[in-house]
C-alpha cells in the first residue's frame, strides 16, 4: 500500500465557494435524484444515493434539499436525466474525463466540445481516454479521525486495494466490486466520510509547466461552471507554486 496521488487535490478546487453553492447544491441534488431513481429511495438499500447523500452533507448542503431531491424521485417528478461520459485531450495532451448528467444530449455535447477545443484540446469518442484510468472507489476522511497507522490496518482489514494519507486527509481506494464493504467497514469503525464515491483514477499522471497547467485548471473550472457536469478528472500534476497562485 504506497503511493501518492495529487490527481484529487487539483480536481476537486471548489474556488468562489459562496458563489458557486447554488448550483453545486442543484448539482448534488441532481445526482440524488438520479440516484434514487435508478435504485430504491433508501440509501441503506440504495449505494449510490447513500454515497450522493454523503456528498451533499460534506458540502453541508440543508436537510431538506436532500430529502426534497429523494421525494422528487418517489414521486417519478421532474426531468429525465440521461448519463453520459465524454472523453478527451486538453493542452499538454493530458487525458480528461467528464460526467454529465443531462436532459438535452445535444446541448452537452456541443458546449463541452466548444470548452475542450477553445482550451486547445480536442473531444474524442469514448474510450479514446479511459483507458488510461482505473475506476475505483474512494472513501476519504479528514486527518484527524484516525492516526495514519490506525487508517491502514483498517484499510487493509476492509480489504482496500490503497491508502494515501497526508495533511489534507486520508484517501482509501477499493475495487468496483469491494468498495461497499470497505465503505461500510471503515464508517463502522471512523463514522460517516467525508466523500464515499466511485472515481476515475489515473494510472501515470504527467507533471505539466505552469503555463499548461493554467490552462488546464481554467478548461476544469469552466467544465465545472457548466449545470450539466457532475465531475471531472484528468491525469496530471501541477507544481504547489501554481496550486498556490491559483487558489488551490
């Protein structure tokens, strides 16, 4: 169990939190809704709504958005969202992957293309890229619910495939198939995580110069800004001095 991943810190730059709360709380809404569409509206019978509802309170989003979402569900109300992956190369040809959960197919893919190639990057079909990356689960916590140690012996009793711990927090990876009862196991022994989700994982990622890896996170946050966009990944790394000027 060794490694160290910085794909997830330069991702998840959430940046102008106050004005961006609304719509990630549209955003997390959506998935809920999906969620509980696609399975059962109890999260205990239901992975991942119980891991959209882990997302949402991490954001801190209110209660009664959350259970407004599931209801929506039950009820069969509002939109039909299709989920689609578009795959690609950014500046620097650094693979990037992008969820969307969308009500106009069309729509997504013409705006995202544009984003992709006005970055200097191309849309691909897909597959064209995630190849690259492993789909994972991850099950992170805060630094400070467990000493590294004690998050390792867990891990590895859980059956998880990795652990990276730094500062920022513990990073517990597991396979497709193993992700549950390793989520399961460790909120059974450190409580609810701060984020429980199935995640694209590079396998090598490409350490980019400043001026590439600005480009790059302005493609990722306007990606971001886009209503349709649940995630988005990518393979490479940037320098802490960028990180830092850039308000990572």
């Amino acid at each position: 169990m060794a490694g160290h991943s910085q794909f997830k810190n330069i991702m998840h730059r959430k940046g102008r939190q106050d004005a961006q709360k609304s719509k990630l709380f549209g955003k997390l809404a959506r998935e809920i809704t999906v969620a509980a569409k696609l399975g059962t509206p109890d999260p205990a019978m239901n992975p991942r709504l119980r891991a959209a509802i882990v997302a949402a309170r991490a954001e801190n989003m209110p209660k009664d958005n959350i259970e407004r979402a599931i209801k929506k569900a039950a009820g069969n109300e509002g939109e039909n969202y299709d989920e689609i992956r578009y795959e690609g190369y950014g500046p620097g040809g650094v693979a990037v992957i992008v969820e969307a959960l969308t009500d106009n197919r069309n729509r997504a893919a013409s705006d995202i293309r544009s984003y992709f190639t006005k970055a200097g990057g191309n849309l691909g079909e897909t597959g064209s890229v995630s190849f690259m990356f492993d789909r994972t689960g991850i099950v992170e916590y805060d630094h400070k619910a467990a000493s590294d140690d004690a998050m390792l012996d867990a891990a590895i009793e859980a059956g998880a495939d990795d652990v990276v711990s730094s500062e920022s927090g513990h990073e517990v990876y597991a396979s497709q198939e193993s992700f549950r009862e390793v989520a399961k196991a460790l909120e059974a022994k450190f409580g609810e995580p701060r984020k429980a989700a199935l995640t694209w994982k590079p396998q090598n990622t490409i350490a980019v110069d400043d001026e590439t890896g600005e480009k790059l996170l302005k493609l990722i946050d306007v990606l971001n800004e886009h209503d349709d966009v649940q995630n988005v990944f990518a393979n490479f790394e940037i320098s802490d001095a960028l990180m830092a000027k850039m308000g990572g």
